[in-house]
C-alpha cells in the first residue's frame, strides 16, 4: 500500500485512455536526443500537481514510489 493510492489510480487511467500517444502526436519531438518526450513530461506534470506539487521538484516524491513506478 502505498500513501499515493490516488495516483496509481490516475496513472492507470492515463494508460488507459492512451494519453501518452495522443499528447505525443499533438507536441512534435525536440531536436535534441536528450529531451523528455511531452508525454513523459505533461503526464508527470499532472500527477504532480494532482498530489499537490508546486513544482517541477515535488516529482522526486513520484520517482521514489515504487508501487506507483511499477504501475507505469
């Protein structure tokens, strides 16, 4: 069990709904081969804020949540 129970429920959804390809075929790919594809940064960017992140840096408490990283 994890304390962001609410997220793994919105990260299922967005793989459900194939976000990920539909935000991918809307924002072009950067130039650069070291850039995150939008999706990885729009679908972190709204777990983020729907955990009550302010920032880009309140993601480290999303990359640390095992349970919610195996779900994506």
């Amino acid at each position: 069990m994890t304390s962001r129970i609410g997220l793994i429920t919105l990260a299922h959804t967005i793989q459900v709904l194939d976000l990920s390809k539909t935000i991918d075929q809307h924002f072009p790919a950067s130039g650069s081969n070291c850039a995150l594809k939008a999706s990885t940064f729009i679908n972190t960017l709204v777990l983020s804020q729907y955990e009550g992140g302010e920032c880009l840096n309140d993601i480290v408490h999303i990359a640390k949540d095992k349970a919610l990283m195996s779900c994506h």
